[in-house]
C-alpha cells in the first residue's frame, strides 16, 4: 500500500489521534483498591477500555492518516493495553491504516522509556533511524522518540513542559494537516 517502503511514522494514540476520556482519578482508584489483589494491569485495562468507548477522532484525523499511508508506514505506540487500543481504533475506523499497534504489552518499560521505539524499529531493521518519525501530544512520546534518536514532532504539546523535562521537538504542530508538510 505504501509508495515508499522506507521510512515510518510512529504515533501516540491518546490526545493526538483520538481524543479520550479516560478517567485517570477513577484509574488510580481502582488500582489503589486492587493492588495487593494483583490485579492492576487488568483493571487498567478495563478503565482504559470503558474511557475509549465513544472516542472521536482528532480533526482531519482520516484524510492525513489517507495521504500519509502512501507515504510511509504507520504503527501505533500507546501505553495503553493492546486490547483497548485495537478496539478504539476499530471503532473510530482507522484500525486498517496501522501496520502494528503496539501497546504496553510489546514494550519492556512504558514511555518514556524507548523501549517501545525500539520494539517498532526492530521490525525495520534495514531502514535508517533517520527514516522515522514519531507524533505524540505528551513529553513522554518526546523522550521516548529523543532517546531512540527519533526525530519526534509534538502535536499540540506544551512547550514549556516538554522544555522543563529535556524534550525538543523537531516541530510542533497545532493540527495533524500540518504533519504532510514534515512527513
């Protein structure tokens, strides 16, 4: 499908192609309740699955994603559970433009760690680190990207927060049209 098999785009989910309403509070809640039970990953899970029930897409979400998967392949990086992701993207319609959605799951440590940069960069290992590129809203996609040596563009990010924590993006965008003109 891709016009150009040699280069990648690697984007966080959350707030940059889907806006959620995962409720981080009731999260924490229910971690709290369920630790010394050693269930927290699963009750995550479920929270994470529940917030992304009636997901919307970002603005131009469809039409990028359509002119960027001629360009280059695309993955999804989230730290959250594989399941809740798949089903969020399915449900938004946008599952198919993904070559792999790798989720907590796939990754040794979660971002901000470059672990799950590296997993996706394994699976090219012909391409040059210089041919990817990731999309995220949040410092931890920033360091993560930094630390793989990914050039990393923020997409309605917080410069000051991502300055305060050692992150530089290449770029940052206010909406995901303006990615066409970087990727």
């Amino acid at each position: 499908m891709c016009r150009h098999v040699d280069k990648g785009i690697i984007f966080d989910m959350d707030n940059t192609l889907l806006k959620s309403r995962i409720d981080f509070a009731e999260m924490k809640r229910a971690i709290f309740r369920l630790l010394i039970e050693h269930e927290m990953w699963a009750t995550v899970a479920a929270v994470e699955k529940e917030g992304m029930h009636g997901a919307v897409l970002e603005k131009d979400a469809v039409e990028v994603l359509d002119e960027l998967r001629q360009r280059c392949r695309l993955y999804i990086l989230t730290n959250n559970a594989r399941a809740a992701a798949r089903e969020a993207l399915q449900e938004t319609g946008i599952a198919h433009y993904f070559a792999e959605i790798v989720a907590r799951e796939q990754m040794a440590e979660l971002k901000p760690s470059p672990s799950g940069v590296h997993y996706i960069l394994r699976r090219h290992p012909e391409w040059p680190v210089s041919a990817w590129t990731m999309v995220g809203d949040s410092w931890i996609d920033g360091k993560a990207a930094q630390d793989a040596a990914v050039r990393f563009l923020a997409y309605q990010g917080k410069p000051h927060e991502m300055k305060k924590r050692g992150v530089y993006p290449a770029a940052t965008v206010s909406g995901l049209r303006e990615l066409l003109a970087f990727c």
